[in-house]
C-alpha cells in the first residue's frame, strides 16, 4: 500500500495558490498526496471556503494573533505562533506550505517544527517537518510584503528589467531561507501593474507544486554509500552534508528541466 503524504497549508487570502495545491493532489503533478488541514489566520479569507469546497472537503482551522493575544493576557506572539504549531504538528504532516501567509514567524513555531524544541504537552521528540515559503520576487530582492509593487515600481525607475517569484524553505530570517525553486517573470515596458501581477501569479500556481513535490521527495531518506560521499544515484534529496551541492562549491548539481533558474530539482555527482 502505498503511503499517503500529508501535507498542511497555511494561508492567509483568497488561497490562489491553495487551489492550485488542491487541483494536483493525488495527479501526477502531486502524486499519493492529500491536503489534510487548511489554517488560516484570517476569519474571512475564501482560501478556508475553497478547502471546504474541496472533493472531499479539506478539514480547516483558524487562529488570529491579536484575537488570540486579547483572549489569553499574558501571552505573547511566540505563544501565539507555538500555539499555530500545535495545531499543525497534530495533523502529523510531511510537509508545511506558507501559501500566501501574511505572518512572520519566530522562534514559537520554528522550533517546535524543526524539532529544536518539543511540545510542552509531550516529551516525545519528533522528526524535522520542513516549512517552505511562496514570496513573489528573486532570491535577496525585495524581501517581505509588497514584493509585487516594489519590483513593479523598481522597473518603472529603470532600477531592473525583471522580477520572479521563488519557493523557499523557512527560516527566521524573512524570506532568507535557501531557495527551492526560482523563476524569472519579465516585466514589459509599458505593461499596467495588473498584467505583471497576473503573468507572476500564473507563475507561482506552477512553481508552488513544482516545490511541493520535490521536498515532499526530499524528506525521504537518503542512502550514503561506503565512501559517505554519495547518495543514491538518481534519488531526489536535500541534504545537510557538507559536500553536497547545496552547500559546497566542490560538489555541483546537474540540471534537470529547461528553465534556467529552476535549480534546485537535482541528483548529486561527484565533480571531476
């Protein structure tokens, strides 16, 4: 029997991206997969009625930081963000995705994902659960919100030629975290903001799933052969050894696909 992987999506709008996720789960863009909860921490955000809508329905939650913060005095934002990530870790998922969640977070969340720290309730540890994030521009340009206008208003000045989007995973630092996937996205000369904004979004309903998939390979195990150099020929991974191609200009990646900035879908050879 094959095994489901579970994979839980944070949203905070109208969940665009969300319904891509939901459109390839269990095809072959997203294949033995299922979205098992859709957290918002917004009240009104159709992304919870598009999970809802979902065949089948798609189980949500919702929890806001200042509601959450005036409801427990005393409390603080990495108890709110430690509470988010309760919430999650009992879906017991392979996968978070950020689609479009407007809230930064700490350390509250991060540590109990990436195991630095376990749940108060539970002394059991438990398995890093990698966090990626969807952010509409390139990697180290225009960080944080209103990533789409800035680059939009940057063109204007003649100060680029063209923004992307990328997928990366999560880290403290606001979209710092090392990059999954990154495309360019061209921005016309004379074009309304509107029209880019349309041309990049298409563009991130593809590379969402595109990244999706490919940590969802990567979270399983990789087998090193005697040398502790190599993993297995042709297995998707991401890995922290320090000679692997992610971290260390001694080893490289081949490509596989045609776009140019798409680099991170990759098999480890050893450099001649």
């Amino acid at each position: 029997m094959t095994n489901i992987r579970r994979i839980v999506v944070l949203i905070s709008g109208s969940g665009t991206n969300l319904q891509a996720l939901i459109d390839a789960q269990n095809t072959p863009l997203l294949p033995n997969t299922q979205i098992t909860l859709v957290l918002s921490n917004r009240k009104a955000a159709y992304g919870l009625t598009r999970a809802q809508h979902a065949n089948p329905p798609i189980s949500t939650a919702y929890l806001a930081l200042q509601p959450y913060l005036r409801a427990n005095p005393g409390k603080t934002r990495d108890d709110y963000d430690a509470e988010v990530a309760k919430i999650v870790l009992k879906e017991n998922p392979d996968l978070v995705v950020l689609a479009g969640w407007m809230h930064v977070f700490g350390d509250g969340f991060l540590d109990l994902l990436y195991g630095v720290k376990t749940d108060t309730d539970s002394s059991v540890s438990r398995q890093p659960i990698p966090v990626i994030n969807l952010h509409p521009a390139l990697p180290g340009a225009f960080d944080g919100t209103n990533a789409i206008e800035r680059a939009y208003e940057a063109f204007q000045k003649g100060e680029i030629k063209h923004s992307g989007v990328m997928v990366h995973k999560v880290v403290k630092a606001v979209d710092r975290g090392e990059p999954l996937i990154v495309r360019e996205v061209l921005i016309e000369a004379g074009e309304p903001l509107e029209s880019f904004e349309e041309r990049l979004h298409k563009v991130e309903h593809e590379i969402i799933v595109e990244a999706t998939k490919y940590m969802l390979h990567a979270v399983k195990p990789i087998w090193i052969d005697s040398s502790g150099m190599r993993p297995q020929d042709g297995l998707f991974h991401s890995c922290n050894y320090r000679r692997c191609p992610l971290s260390a200009e001694r080893w490289r990646f081949r490509m596989l696909g045609e776009s140019v900035l798409s680099y991170s879908v990759h098999r480890c050879i050893r450099a001649p």
